[in-house]
C-alpha cells in the first residue's frame, strides 16, 4: 500500500500517494476525526468553517482512497499517520508547517 521514509527529524512518514504529507491543519483534523468529534464540534475548536473541515476530510479520503469517516481513521492506522499507542488518537510525528 503505502512506502514508509524518514523525514528530518528520523520519524517515520508514510508516503501513501504521489509522495502526499498532511499538513498541520489535516493532521489536526485527522486527529480530530478519529477521536470521534464531528465536523462542527472541530469548526468550532479550530476556528473554521463546517465546510473547511468537511473539505479536508473529503481531500484526506480521497488521497486515502476512503469512502468514509471510518475507513480514512482505520488507513491513517493501517498506513501509521496515526499512533496506536496514544488516546486520543495523534499523528505519529509533527507536521513541518
């Protein structure tokens, strides 16, 4: 499925598609969404729009090949952009952005 690399700091990144990072903004979102919060309980922590964090996710489910909430969670899992050893769920290394 997925390639794993190394970014700068040594953690491990894994490159699903065309070489795709999430970027901070997303892996927030990611995060969010795998604890189970909706997207206006997110619109309202991260200060945006309900159609900003409906927009990511649908971006985030493409690149992921996910045709739902759950499966874009359980790929960041399967694809390590999300840590199994941490609740809530977190990205398994900072973003650069």
């Amino acid at each position: 499925m997925g390639a794993l690399d190394n970014d700068q700091n040594g953690c491990e990144v894994s490159q699903p598609v065309d070489d795709w990072v999430l970027s901070s903004l997303q892996a927030r979102i990611l995060e969010g969404v795998a604890a189970g919060s909706s997207s206006g309980r997110l619109s309202r922590e991260l200060h945006l729009s309900s159609k900003t964090i409906d927009y990511h996710v649908r971006v985030m489910s493409d690149k992921l090949k996910a045709p739902n909430r759950v499966s874009l969670v359980s790929r960041a899992f399967v694809l390590q952009i999300l840590r199994t050893d941490s609740w809530p769920p977190r990205i398994g290394c900072e973003t650069g952005d």
